[in-house]
C-alpha cells in the first residue's frame, strides 16, 4: 500500500534537523538512493564528505549504501569544508556530491546537501525530484554500487587553495584561526602556513560534540580575547562547515562579513577583477554599506537572506561576488560555493599588507538583531498582530531605519533586525516586535 507523501524536506540549505530524530540512518539511506534515481546518469560518480559532528560517521555509511545500493560509485573524503566538495566534484569530474553538516548549528544537529557537477547545490527542482523518489524502491532493484575512499582529497583541496592565492605572501603575519573544533581544523592552518605566515590556533581539537561549542564564528568574542591577550595580527574565525568566516583586528574588533565583502569588492574594482562591475548582498546588510558600495561605483543586487539566493543572484547578473552579513562570501571565480577559507585569504590579499585596522571604515546605522525561539516558524506568515506591528514600526522608522522580521531557514526561530539612528531606538523598536512575536508564536 502506498505510504503517505511526505512533507517538503529540503529547506534553503538541504536538508537539515536533529541527529537520529529529523535526520536519520534511514532517511540518509533513502535520500542517497533517490539521489541517483532521479540522476541522468546510470551508474553516477558520488563524493560525499562531513564535519566532525559525532553522527557524521552514521549518517556516511547510511548516505553511501543508499547510493550504492541504485548503483553508484561512492567515494569518500572525509572530513572536509563544504567548499572542498564543490572544488573536487570539478577536479575528478565526479556527477554528484553529498556534504553532511549543520555547519553553524550545535552538534546534536546535522544536514545532508547535494551538488551537482558543476559543483553547484542542486536547484529546487531538483531537490522536489530526490522526494518523489524517496517511497520508490521499484527502480534499480538488484543494483550494486562500490564504495571507497578518495584519497589525498584534504591535499587537493589545499593545493587548490595555493594555486588559487601563491602571489599571496603573509611573511611575518601573526595570524590566530579559531576553528570552530569543524571541517577546517586541519585544512585551514595547513594553507596559512604554506603561504607563510606564523599560524596559531584554537578550537581545533573535534571530539564530535564540541563543534561550534563556544568558538567558531557564532561565538566570535572567544577569538577577539585570544588575538588581544596573545599580541596576534590579525584573527580569522570559522564556521562548523567552513564556509563561514568572521575577523577580528590586533584590537579585538569584529569585523562582519559585510565588512570583508566590501574590503574585497573595492580590492578587486580597483584592480578590474569584478565582473560586471556588481556584487550581491542580502536584505541584512547595513544601508550605509550599501551606500557606500554605490558611491565607489559597484552595483548592488540584493536579496532574500541565504547564500543559494545570493548565487542565484550573481548568475542571473553575471556577478561573480556576493555574501551576507554572517560571513558566507561567495567569490564564482574560485569555487561556486561559500569559502571562508579562501574568503579569508581574499581580505588578506586586499589589504595587501596594511593592518586591518587600516580597513576602509564605515559609518553603519546602529543595528539589533535578536533571534525568537518559536513553536513553528512557518506561522509568521499568518500572524496578522506580527505584520501589524512591523507595519507601525517600519513607518515610524521611515527614511531613518528599517525593521525586517522573516523566518529562520534552518532553526525554530524567527530572526528580528531593526535599523536606526541611534542603538537605543534600535533596540526599543526590536523589543517591542520581539514582545509581540513571543506573544502569538510560543
């Protein structure tokens, strides 16, 4: 008898939840064999790699007997950045690609997202045809797949990144790379090393629950008090994935990845590498940042918040540069994914030797940000009170500021951003919507 249709799995960065509840053995196991039934190709080259999350090791045997069992050729890669994923498909000419994490998420979560050949995530579509096949086990009955280990994978991923950046020397460079105990912990101080620079780190010792713990990009004050009590030059801060970067200045100061974004915009204008002249940004960057990319003559396209909105904006522009706020910064000409590695190494490059103190400063408007916890965060949509409310403050704020509230793609909240010209009205006017939101959504 035919099962129920499930619910629509695949949200703006795969598929993602709790290890063992949402995101179980036997999804993976399903998902990796739906994966291939829908693929063009008969018997599909698959690489699928992880993070250190604990049930990473789960859900890869799971994903690759899903895979191997419509009859794919499943090579593994280990722990690697999400972006080593996109740069591997491409060097072995692989067909398809697996990256299970949670990348920001704490450890109890996880993910799996798929990339197509291009090293691309796949597009909507194909995701809604991984879930009609998932009930399907008529095809490819009596299917067997192999499974191996690509090896030297963590070697070409660092090779890529030196031939991408050997112009670049950091000589002398004190550098401090929190690693978030993720995917960069080996990869990241390799290629600051190799290009020259004296490399300290933390968080780099995964024990599959420590990932994002406290460190990482989420938890970016563990970096600024580590550069500052140890003298370092500069700090770069990690994501659980890898394709997240944050930095702190030798003084501890954040800086976001709006603000790398545009040290890498006006770096590259200036030397005639950004296509098109333009860059994509979401709805969360700063409107003093937007500004000011306008002024030096860049285009702005902005978008809904999520990298997969940002490259489907730089590919309809042909734009080859975009990010958010949070650090994930895509550059098409490396990798069609976020890095932030290389992303990091970018902003080193751009500032071609001065200090990042030294950074072009903006004058951004005072923001708030606070995140909801929610029962469901698929009920703003309809909760009349909340629109009201946000309605009422954005006119208030009018030519002054902004409000914008929106669902979380990836975690039961929903995230309230507030603009205006002084950090009290900011947070006064954040307060209040948050009141109301806690009020018809708990």
């Amino acid at each position: 008898m035919a099962r129920q249709r499930r619910r629509r799995l695949f949200g703006t960065d795969g598929v993602r939840g709790i290890a063992g509840i949402d995101v179980t053995a036997a999804l993976a196991l399903a998902l990796g064999r739906a994966a291939v039934l829908q693929s063009a190709v008969a018997s599909p080259r698959v690489l699928v790699v992880r993070d250190t999350r604990e049930s990473g090791e789960m859900l890869e045997a799971a994903i690759a007997a899903g895979l191997a069992s419509a009859g794919a050729e499943v090579l593994l890669g280990g722990v690697l950045p999400t972006p080593a994923a996109s740069l591997l498909i491409r060097r072995h000419g692989l067909d398809l690609g697996v990256v299970l994490s949670a990348s920001h998420n704490v450890y109890t979560d996880n993910g799996i997202k798929f990339f197509g050949a291009d090293g691309f995530k796949l597009s909507d579509e194909r995701e809604a045809a991984i879930e009609e096949h998932l009930e399907d086990d008529s095809l490819g009955r009596g299917a067997v797949g192999r499974i191996r280990t690509l090896h030297a994978a963590t070697a070409d991923y660092v090779r890529d990144l030196h031939q991408r950046f050997q112009a670049l020397r950091l000589d002398g460079l004190d550098v401090l790379l929190d690693c978030a105990n993720g995917a960069t912990h080996q990869v990241a101080p390799q290629i600051f090393e190799r290009l020259g620079a004296r490399v300290a780190t933390i968080a780099v010792d995964p024990d599959g629950r420590n990932i994002n713990a406290g460190c990482g990009s989420t938890h970016i004050e563990l970096l600024a008090a580590e550069v500052v009590r140890g003298g370092h030059d500069i700090g770069f801060a990690f994501d659980g994935d890898g394709d997240r970067v944050l930095a702190v200045d030798r003084d501890g100061a954040l800086v976001d990845g709006d603000e790398l974004l545009t040290l890498i915009a006006l770096h590259l204008l200036e030397e005639g590498r950004l296509p098109r002249n333009g860059i994509a940004i979401t709805v969360m960057t700063n409107f003093a940042i937007v500004s000011a990319l306008e002024a030096a003559g860049i285009e702005v396209a902005t978008t809904a918040v999520g990298d997969r909105y940002v490259l489907e904006a730089l590919r309809e522009r042909g734009f080859a540069l975009g990010g958010e706020q949070s650090g994930h910064i895509l550059e098409l000409g490396f990798a069609p994914s976020g890095d932030g590695i290389a992303s990091a190494l970018l902003a080193l490059e751009a500032l071609g030797g001065r200090d990042l103190r030294e950074r072009p400063r903006i004058a951004k408007l005072p923001q708030t940000l606070v995140n909801v916890a929610v029962g469901d965060r698929t009920a703003l949509e309809s909760a009349r009170p909340v629109h009201n409310a946000v309605g009422r403050e954005s006119a208030a704020l009018a030519g002054r500021g902004r409000v914008l509230v929106r669902p979380s793609g990836t975690e039961p909240v929903v995230r309230v951003m507030v603009e205006a010209p002084s950090a009290e009205e900011a947070q006064a006017v954040c307060g209040r919507i948050v009141a109301v939101i806690e009020a018809e959504l708990r």
